[in-house]
C-alpha cells in the first residue's frame, strides 16, 4: 500500500515538472525575438488580449523620471529612466482593462514574475514600462542590462518589485 502510494506521488511531480517544462518552453521561444524586437504581451485571466511593440509603447506618453535602482550587494544608485506609465499601455489595449481585475502580474524573460494591485497601477507616476536609461536604451540580458523592458514601480522604497526583461502582463 505505502509503495503504490509513492508511486503516485512520484507519477504526479513527474507530471508537474512536464507541465511546468512546456510552459517554460513559451518563455524560451519568446526570449530571442524579445532582444531583438521588444514587445510586451498583454493578458487577461490568462487568455491574450493583444501585442504592444516598442515603437507603439514609445508612443503612449512617454515620460522620463529619476528613480534610485537597489540591488543586492550593491550601492543604490539613482537613473534617469524613461518609458510610459503601464496604465496607459493597457488604455490603449482596452479603455476598461484598468477595471476588469484586482492586480497585474509581471513576468520576466528569466522566470522571475512581480505582481501589483490595480490601485497601484492606476496611481499616477507609479508603476512604468522602462525602455531607456540615462538617456540610452535599456541593454538586453547578454549585454549585462536589465531590458529591453523593465517594469518600475517609482514610489517603491526598496525597488523589490521591479521586474527586468519584462515580456508579459497578465490582468486577473
């Protein structure tokens, strides 16, 4: 009995890590073509909603803002960035889209996945779509930088929740 018990156990991880593997694999075919030609995805409870490129994104208000950027084991230092605020991106996509959930999820090429609540994302001169740094564009990955998109969230403390080679918001 315990040992058809372990094997169920040991059946169903198997199953979760090849579940998990084929999502992952979508996060690895969309990380080339993201160097070359950001754009950013755009869902609602998981079902897409629409693709914004940079050249759209740059078009929608484009800001700039100093922020202190902290990591760990370094200094903070603070930037100039620029890009537009998320909410306006997501207007563009659907006048409503601001109201049809109570928080945003942010992922990244790398895994690494940052939620804010919607208040959050409303509030003015709040949570940005970065695409520029001290007046250069943002460097990808293989170059040592954190883009080509970097979600900040500019009256964040401690920055923990900015997010670096942001491909996909997801609205639920």
């Amino acid at each position: 009995m315990k040992n058809k018990s372990l094997l169920v156990v040991i059946f169903l991880l198997v199953v979760a890590v090849a579940v998990l593997g084929y999502y992952n694999q979508s996060l690895i075919t969309n990380k080339e073509q993201s160097l070359e030609n950001p754009e950013l995805l755009v869902k609602v409870e998981s079902e897409n909603i629409g693709t914004v490129t940079l050249e759209t994104i740059k078009s929608l208000g484009e800001e700039t803002f100093k922020a202190t950027l902290r990591s760990s084991g370094a200094p903070p230092e603070d930037h100039i960035y620029t890009g537009v605020p998320i909410k306006n991106i997501l207007n563009f996509l659907d006048k409503d889209l601001l109201d049809k959930g109570k928080r945003m999820i942010v992922r990244a090429l790398d895994g690494y996945t940052s939620v804010f609540y919607m208040e959050e994302v409303k509030d003015e001169k709040n949570v940005y779509l970065v695409y520029g740094q001290d007046g250069k564009p943002l460097r990808n990955r293989k170059e040592g930088g954190n883009g080509p998109l970097m979600i900040v969230a500019a009256k964040d403390k401690y920055g923990q929740r900015w997010c670096k080679y942001v491909i996909e918001v997801d609205i639920e």
